[in-house]
C-alpha cells in the first residue's frame, strides 16, 4: 500500500520543516541537559559543597555514595529541572491568547528567540541562578513555539493532511529526545558544558532565518482570522465534554511518562546487583523515545477512527506499566517501556489533530486556545507528575505507584467512546 502526503506545494513543505525544527530543538535542549547540569551543578564549578555529615557511609560503592549525595542535595537540583515546566504551565494560556489576538507568526518568532537565549545561557552560565534563569525561558519558548507551531500546521493544511502531517511534526519531539541524551552526555565528556548548546544555538539561528524568510505571509493569514476574544474561547472550551475528555486523556497517559523519568533510576539503584552504570541508567529510556518516535509517526496513518487508536493505545499503556515492575534487569525493562512509549505517541497523533477538527466545528479557524489547552495539560503532567509520583513512592513503593499510573489509564480509556461520531438519522416525515 502506498501512502503518501502530498500533494505539498513548496512554500508548505518549507513551513512544516521549520516547524518540525523548532519542535526537533526545543526537545534537544530539554533532553541535552538531563546528563549535563546534574555532573556540573555538583562539580567544584558551581561551587556546591555537602556538609560532611550527610555523606553516604563509607562501606557504599562510589556510584552508590554519588547517587546517595545527589538524593539528600536534590532540592536546587529539583527546582531547576520543575522551573522549565512551571514557567510554560504558566505561559500557556496566556500564549494561546496572544495566538488569537496577534497571530501565529510573532508568538513563534519570539518563542524561538528565548529559546535562543536559554541555549546561549547555559553554554555561557557558570552560576545556579543563571541555570534557573535558562531554564525558566526555556520553558517560556516551549509554550510559545508549542501553541503557535501547532496553530500554524492546523491554519495551513486542510484537515485530510493535518491528521498525517500533525503526527509526524510530533516525531520531531522524539527525534530531539533521541538526540538529546547521547549529545549532551558524549560531546560534554568530550568539549565540556559549553559545546552542545553551541551546536542548539547555531541550529536555532538557522531556524529564525528561515521564519523571517517563509513566514511572513503566514503572520498576515493568521491575522486576517484572529480571534477578538481569546479568553472567551478558553471558557467555551472548558465547557465542551469532548475536549476535556481528550486533553485529559493527554494528560494522564503524558503523566505515566512525566513519573517515570524522575522514579524509574533510583529504582533501578536500589533493585539492581550488580549497579548500573551511567550509560544503562540513560540508555534505559530510549526505548520510550523509540516507541513515541514510531507510535507519533505512523499511528495517523491507520485506517482506524482516532478515538478507537487513542483507546488500544490507552490499553497498551496500561498493560506495560503492570508489566514493568516485573522486570529484573535493564533488558527486561525494554519492552515495557517500549510499550508505554509506543501509546503515548499513538495518543498525541490520533488526538491532537483531532481538537483542530473540534475548533473547525465550532466555526473559524481560531486553534490557539484549544492547543493553549493542549499544551496546558502536558505541562501539568510534567509539573507535578514527578512531585506527586515521587511523594507517591515513598509512601506506597514504586511497584504499586506504577500499576496504579496504569489503572489510571484504563480506567480513562472507556471515556473515549464519547468521541465516536454518531451517525445523523433523517427525521420521521
């Protein structure tokens, strides 16, 4: 079976690519630090010193007193790593206002113009509060690029090739997680913290030379159909049953990823014998990155309703988070975390294109609240996933945390028959 996407005029094809870029690099610098800041916030560079009486017992392994160390020190640590999914939390509606008011093109262009300057500060930042500061509007420029990327992609392509072409663009977020952890991890053991957001930074400028050049005629589109009431919209979307039933399901099956990352290696550090080493503690994620990377590209080429792929999805998700804490080596952990990668990609791909044909029913083209919204759940999932899950497990265990993450999902799933489409029945003469 051949599928294809086309037909692409040339100006369209230059307009995904960009957009695919900006996705492709804002996950790059979110994954680019994850090996980085934790080595250098704790190094003599930054100057954090651990009172002598909080270190770990002699009798431990010099991995196990490292990670002993970083657990009692993790307070700045956390807060730095929080700080990028707060701020976009709390730039989220407010870009998907700006998106109905100004259009798509100036919220993007500043969106990538911080992202630019998060990437300068951390190749140039050597204090923690110029860390935070980075992070911060790292977390600013997700939210603009996120809305307006994703308003643009829905304004431009008629809804036949937004269902195909929304998914793929997705790929560009876990092409960028693929990419992010071996780039931060090798070229920072090889040309030190500065160099990987060298290499983030000239790529950005690329990006913003090429919006200044293709995306001017989209600000004007965008304009000509703003919205004169964007928080209006907000509200009218809280009130539609069939949104909220989609951003939460966005919300819960991002959430099973969110609690995860944080949980999952000092997991491993205290179940595994022998330890395991740097590198398996960082390479135990690429099979997520895998599975979101084929369920984000080919889920929207199904021949399947999006709400009957979002469900199977759902279920997949579920049953691996069981599954997972079966596991008694790195191997075993790979398929369950294949697993629940594969079906939060296949959740994002059936779904999202789907709220655009949701803001197309309800006349106009206004996308930038419904993925304010979008975007809003994810950004809570990230927020407080990691601070609840954490909480979670040190009272209930990891073991029961996950499975109960996994019940979430399939206890949500069956609320996804709401969307299915009910066939219009002629009136009785």
């Amino acid at each position: 079976m051949k599928i294809s996407i086309l037909p692409l005029v040339e100006d369209d094809s230059i307009v995904f690519v960009i957009i695919y870029l900006l996705f492709l690099l804002d996950n790059v610098l979110l994954t680019v630090v994850v090996p980085i800041i934790p080595d250098f916030l704790f190094s003599n560079e930054l100057n954090v010193t651990i009172d002598a009486n909080d270190l770990a017992p002699a009798s431990l392994s010099p991995l196990q007193r490292k990670f002993h160390n970083l657990e009692n020190e993790n307070g700045p640590l956390g807060v730095l790593l929080a700080s990028k999914a707060l701020v976009q939390l709390a730039f989220t509606p407010f870009i998907g206002y700006l998106v109905g008011v100004l259009g798509c093109y100036i919220p993007l262009l500043v969106g990538t113009f911080n992202l630019l300057l998060a990437s300068i500060l951390f190749a140039c930042g050597s204090t923690y509060g110029v860390l935070v500061l980075a992070r911060a509007l790292h977390g600013s420029a997700s939210a603009a690029i996120a809305v307006s990327g994703m308003s643009i992609l829905a304004k431009k392509f008629p809804p036949t090739l937004r269902v195909k072409l929304m998914p793929i663009a997705f790929g560009g977020i876990a092409s960028g997680v693929l990419i992010g952890y071996p780039l931060g991890g090798a070229v920072y053991q090889m040309l030190g913290k500065s160099a990987p957001f060298i290499f983030i930074s000239i790529s950005i400028v690329i990006c913003i030379i090429l919006q200044l050049r293709y995306l001017k005629e989209e600000s004007s589109q965008c304009e000509n159909h703003s919205s004169p009431n964007g928080f209006q919209d907000c509200i009218d979307l809280l009130k539609d049953h069939k949104t909220i039933i989609v951003v939460s399901t966005i919300c819960v099956s991002t959430s099973t990823m969110a609690i995860l990352e944080p949980c999952v290696p000092m997991w491993l550090m205290a179940r595994l014998d022998p330890l395991p080493t740097k590198w398996q503690l960082g390479a135990v994620f690429i099979p997520d990155s895998v599975g979101y990377f084929i369920g984000s590209h080919f889920a929207g080429f199904l021949p399947v309703a999006p709400w009957r792929t979002a469900i199977i999805a759902m279920v997949i998700i579920g049953l691996s988070c069981y599954v997972l804490p079966l596991a008694n080596t790195i191997s075993q952990l790979s398929l369950p975390h294949f697993g629940i990668g594969l079906g939060v990609g296949a959740v994002d791909a059936a779904l999202v294109p789907l709220l655009a044909t949701f803001a197309d029913k309800r006349g106009g083209n206004h996308y930038g609240p419904i993925y304010a919204l979008q975007q809003s759940s994810v950004s809570v999932s990230y927020s407080f996933g990691p601070l609840l899950g954490g909480l979670a497990v040190r009272l209930l265990g990891f073991c029961w945390v996950i499975r109960i993450v996994g019940f979430l999902n399939l206890l949500i799933s069956p609320s996804l028959l709401e969307l299915e489409e009910k066939p219009v029945s002629d009136p009785i003469p």
